[in-house]
C-alpha cells in the first residue's frame, strides 16, 4: 500500500503543477477518480467536461452529472456527434482515432474559452497492452494521461478510489457503444440504439460486466462467466429473448468465452 500511496501523491503533484486542468469526463472508473484527485488538488481550478452523444448511453451521462454535482465540480457538457465525423460511420479499424481525435479538438476548443489549456483523460499502463488508436489522437494533440504517467494501474485505481470513497470504485467497465460494433460494419444511431436498450435490459436484471456485440441483427452477448447460469434460466432466457427481437435483433446468441475488453479486436489482422 506504500507504493500505491506513493503514486497517488506523484500524481496530485503533477495535477498541482497543471494550475488549471479540464478532464474528460465520462462517469467511468478511471475519470471519476482522475476528476476527483485533480478537484482535491486544484479546486475550482480542475473542471469536468463531457460529450453528449448517440455512443454514450444516457444513464452515463446522468450519473456523470450527478457525481459532479454532488462534488461541486463545474462540468461543461458538450455535443459531439461522431455520426458527423468523416468516414466513422463506416467503422474502419482506425475509429477510435477518428473518433477521439475530434472530441478532444472540441474539448480543447470549449476549455480554451474558459482559459484553460491543459486537457486530461484517464486511460492506465493496463490501456497499452491493446490495440488503442485513439491513444494515438491523444497523444498528438499533446493531451496529457496523468494515471498512465503516475504508473497506474486498474485495479490499483480501483483499491484507491475504494479508500477515497467513490461510488465507482467497483462499477463494471464501460467502452463507447461503438465498440460493439464489428469492423467494416456500417454504424446507425438506430443500431446503437438497439444495443444501449439491450444492455439496459442485462444491467436492469442485475448482471453487472456485460456486452452486447452487434453483428448484422444478431446479438452476441458476453457476460462473466460466473453469471451464465443465471442467465440460462429457462424462464429468463425465453423472456430475453423475446425483449431482443422486440429491439430489432433477429438472433440472440450467449458468447461461451464469456466477457472479454476489446473482443472485436479479435477482427483485426494479427499485425495490428
């Protein structure tokens, strides 16, 4: 637990040394305990910016309001609509890049107004193992990843923001609703309304790390393994079932391999 302590105070010292910082925030693990030390750091100097849009579910963004206004932390929502960015409706291998190298020139632009130069986002070390385009984006337009800087990792910002008192502390991970998507498959905003609803469904029956992958009209749902059972239930599965088709899915199908981060990567050449 030193050395765990020892990093956090690396990184209230590196938030200090930023004067005034605007976080992108969406309401996850990692940026509710990035916007929570650089706020105990710099007070008013820190505040929260959040994208609106198709991708991100509006449970995110009411949870994401809330967590700032129960901290007092000024937060801008902005409107960024991917649909809107050349070539991301086509979801080439590269749209996380796309993808985040618009929001945070919109991000940049909003904190700039308030006369706020430096950005922050909340990716960890656990981030560069994967393919992470948009990391590329971040790391072009020079916006800074204090947590990887600090040598963070999930689970250690998961044990700190437990001490801390954050109701994240032990929420599920959460990737936009674009990454549902295979790649090369076209992105809809009735698509992504399909599978934020599908989701829904899963975490209003109690299950908590869930995906629902999109692959034409059929759903490819991952869970933890330890909940498959549950949800092979006679009577819950047929009732699933009939609530997806009611969403637009023609079928619905369990991933036996269970829960895993950037599953559509498996798509890509190995190269990649």
């Amino acid at each position: 637990m030193d050395e765990l302590h020892e990093k956090y105070q690396t990184l209230q010292k590196n938030l200090q040394a930023c004067g005034r910082i605007a976080v992108a925030f969406s309401g996850g693990v990692d940026s509710t305990f990035l916007l929570k030390a650089a706020h105990d750091a710099l007070g008013d100097g820190a505040i929260a910016v959040t994208a609106r849009s198709c991708s991100f579910p509006k449970r995110e963004l009411r949870e994401a309001q809330a967590f700032c206004k129960a901290e007092g932390v000024r937060q801008l929502v902005i409107e960024s609509e991917e649909m809107e960015i050349a070539g991301f409706r086509h979801n080439p291998k590269n749209r996380c890049y796309l993808c985040k190298r618009a929001l945070f020139e919109k991000m940049t632009a909003a904190a700039a107004e308030l006369g706020i130069t430096v950005i922050a986002e909340g990716s960890n070390v656990d981030d560069e193992g994967d393919y992470r385009p948009g990391l590329i984006a971040i790391r072009e337009l020079g916006v800074k990843s204090p947590l990887r800087e600090a040598g963070m990792t999930k689970a250690e910002i998961r044990a700190l923001s437990r001490e801390l008192g954050l109701p994240t502390w032990d929420k599920q991970s959460f990737a936009c609703l674009s990454s549902r998507f295979v790649y090369g498959e076209e992105i809809t905003p009735e698509k992504l309304g399909m599978v934020d609803q599908a989701e829904q469904l899963l975490l209003d029956l109690g299950f908590r790390q869930v995906r629902v992958r999109i692959h034409g009209t059929i759903a490819r749902i991952e869970l933890q393994p330890e909940e498959m059972d549950r949800f092979l239930e006679e009577n819950r599965k047929h009732r699933l079932a009939e609530q997806f088709h009611g969403l637009g899915f023609t079928y619905v199908t369990l991933d036996l391999d269970g829960y895993k981060t950037g599953s559509m990567n498996k798509t890509l050449p190995r190269e990649m």
